[in-house]
C-alpha cells in the first residue's frame, strides 16, 4: 500500500524544503520525524528561575557535550544518554541534536551568507581538497528564492566572497563605539557589514515551509518515528521503504516508499546510510566530515568611555560581520582559506573576567555594566578524509540503533588561523581604542558550532564521492540527500541558507525526473 | 544605577530579563469553578534544607567563602542570605564526582591553610587574613584556566557562589522590586512525552 510517491525523513531546513518543492508540483509526500510535534503554547512558558530545580544550573551532567543547554531549553535537545554516541577520548566531538519537528530550525541563530566560488572551486583556488561539482552560478537562482522564504534582511555590499542576494531592508542600528570599529577596520582593509539574518519571531521549517507544504493536501508528517534503516529491493537494488521505530512505545513499522529523500541532518544521515548498508560503494560514506570553528570571544573588551556603569545614549549597541578577508588576492604564509568574524557593541563582561572578588568585584562589574565590546571568530575547517564517521556496534540508541562513532580533530591550518583571528581581531579592537579584557584563540570542540558538514559528500566523480550534483546517489537513484551532509567544503559562513538552496535545487531534479519518468 | 548595573550582570540572564514580570502565569481569578489552579509553595520557602555532601568543616569554610565572595550589599543579599553555601551542597552532591573532589579537596585545603598560617579554621578567619589564601582569584583570566586544583575550585566556588545567590528567590525578588520586568525570568520548556 503507497499512497505517497516520496517519503522524506527530516523535517529540518533540508526535509522541510524538500516537502515544500515536492508537493507544490503535487508529488505526494510522506515525512517522517523522529521527534514531536511543538504546540508553542503548550510546550514553553515563562518560569522564575529560582522555581527550576536546580536554580538555573541544570542538572549536572545531563549534557556533558550541550554547552547551548539551559536548564530553561535542556528539554529542548535531544537527550544524550538515549542518544549516545562515542570518540576517542582524546579527541571529543560534541554532537548537538535537536529532535523535534523542525529540527534545529527551531533554534538556529539565523545567520544566512552565501557561499561563493571561493568554496565551490577553493581546489582552483589554493590546490586543497576538491572542488563541489556545482558552482556559484548554479546555486545563485535558489539563494535568490530561499532568502525571501527565510525573510532574509542585510545589506548588499558587492563583495564577491558573500554574493548579494535577496534581502529585506536591514533596520538595524548603530551606535558610536560601533562606528569607531568599522573605520579602523576600513584603514585596515577589513572588509564589514551588517548581519544578514532570517527575521520574525519564529524562523523555522515549521512556520516557513512545512504549513505551505501542508496547504497543498500532499504532505503527510508522521512524527515520533525513529528511522532504523533504509530497505532496498532485492531485485533492482532501489530504495523500496524503511523500517522504523516509534519512540515512546518502541512498536516496529515498514512504510514503503518510490523515492527515499533523507534529510536528517548531516551525521544521521550519514548514520542511517551505513547503518542500512547502501550507497557506499565508493567507500567514502561517513568520510570528509568538517564543521566551522568557532573562537568564543575571540576578543572581549571594554569600551573605556561607557565606562561607569551608565553609557551615554547612542554610544553603544549595535553588532556586524567581517566576511573572509584572508587568501582572497592575496596568500597567508601559515594557513590555506579564512574566517569571519560576529563582533557586538554592548552587554556587560562576565565576572570570570576579573580577578577580583567580594565588593570589589561588584565595584568593576557595575563600573563596567553595558559597557563590552566582543568578537568571534568562525573558520573553514579543511574537509578531510581522516576526519570520518563509523558505526559503533557495541553502542546502541534507546531504541536498539547501533551508534555513530565520530573522529574528527582540528589540524594546523585550523590553529594558525585561529591564532591569525585573535591577532587580528585585538589589533582592531586597539585601533578603536578599546581596552582589551581578554583575548584566546583557543576554539571551541568540534562539534560544537553545531555546523556539522560532510561525511555524504557530492561530486562528479561516484568513486569519490556518495552523492552526485543533484543530491541524488550514484549507487542508487531513487536515494536522496539533501542536508549538509552533503557539503564539499562549508567555508566560514552558516550554512543552513546553502542547505536549504541545496535541497530546494534538488527537490526540483528530483521533481523533473519524477515527471519525465527517470525515476 | 550602579547598583542595578551590578545586579543585571551578575543575573546573566538576557532572555529572562526581556520578558515583563507580567508574563508569568497569573493567580487564579477567573477559572472555571471545575477546573481550579491550586497554588502551591515551594520547599525552600517552608523548610530548611538539609545539608550532607561536605562535613561540618568542608561546610563551614563554604559559608566563608561566600561571605567572603559575595558579601551582601546595603540593598542586596549575599550568598548567606540567599543559602547560596546550602544549595550548592546540594548541586554539588549530584554531581559527576570530580566536581564533588574538587569542591571537597578544595574546601579542605581552605582550612589546612587557614590553620597552618593563624591556627583556626577558615571559617573562622577574617575577609583579610584570608586574602592570601585566596590569592589565586587574582590571576589574570585564561581560557582554559589554571591547572592548579586549588585554583581551579577557586574560581569554580566564584561562579557558582554568585550564580547560585543571583537565581535565588531573595535575589529575584529584590531585584524586581527594583527594576520594571524584574529578572530572572526565561522561557521554560516542558518535557516532551
């Protein structure tokens, strides 16, 4: 019995997009989500913090690799001990998952830059890696109708390394102290802008893109079903269903399928791929995993005139972004690729930052209160082969899945230009006559950006790569990916806008050889 | 407004401090008569916690340190008038058990060195003698901080110290009385099924 012609797994940025495309050209959609549905009203409300159990700490230990929780979100993420996974301990991966209808598009941070042929083609540019086997100008027409989708607002710049696209007006505001920053790095040749942001209160699947989908009468969400693993006919090798898994009573289910669209996000993807045993006859599934680096507070300083606890009105506030400025005409002695910055005007230091305690403390606290400036660096990692995902046989799920085991360091390149980040970044931070509390270059995790790429990348060549330009793959046609999983290298801006544009251009593929009868 | 400026950044809490204190649920006034909101009050207001994680030694030199750390002000309470050393007790007995030997080999090491330089227990010395105790909260901030074990107790008694007083009940409250939309708010998400 199929009443569906594609069954998409995922209800993030990638599977909401792709019901979205899929059922506006009338194919009917089956979606299944291994988490529940969200009732706003129902799910949150407001809570004192001293009525929490545990005064706003947290239960200890209930995410040892969330450093996002809260004890207000913790239930938000999904749970670490139903959902293990392992690493080597010397190298610590933090995996952040969210399991909930809309995914992580629920609590992303709504960045949204294009990618540009400086990561499409990064081989011709500096000789590492591979090139993606799609380029700017293939990708360019879905940012264009992704970033309406997403209400994208910034400010076009014309520069090259993040394309203009289609923004919203940005209404954002400036202030003095911001103004300084931006003259020092325009004498410095630094490149600024403003954010570029998904706007609205909500900016997720569930409110952009799932309802549209809904409108049409051909999406149907089956929520709280855990997918086990992706059947294939014996006969012709395709896709024909998967098993899955209800989480809250563990019951088992088949559902058939013509069309497999897996949009699960990048590493249960990936995990669900090898864990069903298909299309990895390259060998190189779970492979090429990367993320962005990210240094916290890369620089915190203090602006020396807010200082006293009550800045004048109009000198501080206001945030930007310094897009790549590294290896574009020019090339750097000790690192290949760039990193970008998000710097913010305004806030207050954390006590940690002083070594001061007791009425003293609170003396500079108030003395400095609204009165930081603050940077973070986010950098290309390089996709390597050694940075890979595997199955962990020995370790299962809550519901008897065997679990991803995930290696993956940051190498040489990634600590030289996390070291060039700090550097410059106080540089600046001096020319605009800041005071300069604290500086590290030390990055965060792997993991940690939650801007895990990779390990089901794309390419022309189905000997080196799991998926081909299309989403689709080589070892399989009625088998899709169409989450970041399959990125060839992630650059240093957010990637959800490029996953989304990625879905949306395969949906439509898929959609076309559907109606041509290809597939 | 130092004073508020003080309070917004020990509170840390930028989301909660957006929500109007109106937000919160309200008492009941008009629910239906079959489905009536019984209001109930918590444990720490009524009763007094039991403390069990450290020893009355451990324990007494915790009161210190909060005394010490956060001390209260003309207009806001401190870590004892808030039973910050008492929460922590508690937070600290369900931890993963390094932090519970941090806190207690820290806590220990207070009182061998108050003994070895004044022949007291640190709950018995004074904010100045223990000054050079404390010395180590005087190093410049690192990432990764200090790798000393005393050290790094040190600053973990800090953080906790002050967190644990600014989300207290008396700190909230006192600082909503203050401040239009008053702190310590956030949105809370119930467990899914």
């Amino acid at each position: 019995m199929i009443d569906h012609d594609v069954l998409i797994i995922g209800s993030g940025a990638s599977g909401g997009m792709a019901a979205r495309e899929l059922t506006r050209r009338g194919i009917k959609c089956l979606m299944l989500d291994a988490g529940p549905p969200t009732d706003f009203e129902r799910d949150r409300g407001p809570k004192r913090v001293y009525d929490l159990p545990y005064r706003g700490f947290g239960r200890p230990g209930r995410f040892p690799h969330v450093t996002q929780a809260s004890e207000f979100n913790a239930n938000l993420w999904a749970d670490e001990k139903q959902n293990p996974y392992t690493y080597d301990p010397a190298s610590p991966y933090y995996w952040v998952r969210v399991r909930r209808i809309g995914g992580k598009t629920l609590v992303w941070g709504r960045a949204s830059w294009r990618l540009s042929d400086f990561e499409f083609k990064g081989k011709d540019h500096d000789g590492f890696g591979d090139n993606w086997p799609v380029g700017y100008k293939d990708l360019a027409p879905y940012y264009d109708r992704v970033e309406p989708l997403l209400r994208v607002a910034g400010r076009k710049e014309g520069f090259p390394q993040i394309p203009d696209g289609v923004f919203l007006e940005d209404s954002s505001t400036g202030s003095e102290s911001l103004d300084r920053f931006l003259a020092a790095a325009k004498s410095r040749n630094v490149p600024t802008t403003k954010p570029r942001r998904a706007t609205g209160s909500l900016a997720s699947s569930v409110n952009l893109l799932l309802p549209d989908a809904l409108a049409t009468g051909n999406l149907r969400i089956v929520s709280n079903a855990v997918v086990r693993e992706i059947t294939t006919d014996k006969n012709t090798g395709l896709a024909n269903g998967v098993h899955f898994v209800d989480r809250r009573s563990k019951r088992e289910f088949h559902v058939q399928a013509r069309v497999v669209v897996v949009g699960a996000s990048a590493l249960e993807s990936s995990r669900l791929l090898l864990n069903s045993g298909v299309a990895n006859s390259s060998g190189v599934l779970g492979h090429y995993l990367f993320d962005q680096f990210y240094v916290k507070n890369v620089v915190t300083c203090i602006v020396p005139e807010a200082r006293g606890g009550q800045p004048r009105r109009g000198l501080m506030g206001g945030s930007g972004y310094i897009p790549r400025f590294r290896n574009l005409d020019t090339r750097e002695k000790n690192f290949i690729r760039g990193y970008a910055y998000d710097f913010g005007s305004g806030g207050s230091p954390g006590a940690s930052y002083f070594p001061l305690y007791g009425e003293a403390l609170q003396k500079e606290l108030a003395a400095t209160s609204g009165a930081q400036f603050s940077m973070t660096t986010m950098g290309e990692v390089l996709p390597r082969y050694e940075n890979h995902v595997s199955i962990d046989r020995n370790v299962k799920d809550e519901w008897g899945i065997p679990a991803l085991h995930i290696q993956h360091k940051y190498t040489d390149n990634e600590f030289a230009m996390a070291k060039d980040s700090m550097q410059m970044a106080e540089e600046l931070c001096h020319a605009a006559g800041f005071e300069v509390l604290a500086k590290h270059w030390e990055m965060v995790p792997p993991g940690e950006s939650i801007h895990e790429l990779g390990s089901c990348r794309m390419g022309d060549n189905a000997k080196t790569s799991v998926l081909n330009r299309y989403n689709q793959t080589h070892d399989i046609r009625n088998l899709f990916v169409v989450d970041g999983s399959a990125f060839v290298s992630g650059g240093s801006q957010n990637p959800t806008l490029t996953i989304s544009a990625l879905a949306m251009r395969a949906s439509e593929y898929l959609a076309e050889q559907m109606r041509q009868g290809e597939i | 407004m130092k004073r508020r400026a003080v309070l917004r950044s020990f509170l840390a809490l930028p989301v909660a401090a957006a929500l109007p204190s109106d937000a919160l649920p309200q008492e009941v006034k008009a629910s239906p008569p079959d489905t009536p909101k019984i209001l109930t009050t918590d444990s720490d207001s009524v009763a007094v916690p039991t403390v069990g994680t450290f020893d009355s030694a451990q324990f007494s030199a915790l009161r210190k340190l909060g005394e010490i750390l956060m001390p209260a002000a003309l207009d806001t309470p401190g870590a004892l008038e808030t039973g910050a050393p008492e929460f922590l007790d508690f937070l600290i007995g369900v931890s993963p058990p390094g932090r519970v030997t941090l806190y207690k080999t820290g806590l220990d090491r207070l009182n061998a060195e108050a003994h070895s330089r004044y022949n007291r227990s640190f709950g018995e010395i004074t904010a100045a003698e223990a000054e050079p105790i404390l010395a180590p909260l005087h190093a410049p901030w690192s990432y990764r901080g200090p790798v000393d074990p005393f050290a790094k107790f040190l600053l973990a008694a800090k953080s906790d110290l002050l967190t644990a007083t600014a989300n207290s009940r008396e700190y909230v409250t006192v600082v909503s009385q203050r401040r239009r939309g008053g702190g310590g708010v956030g949105q809370y998400w119930y467990p899914i099924e």
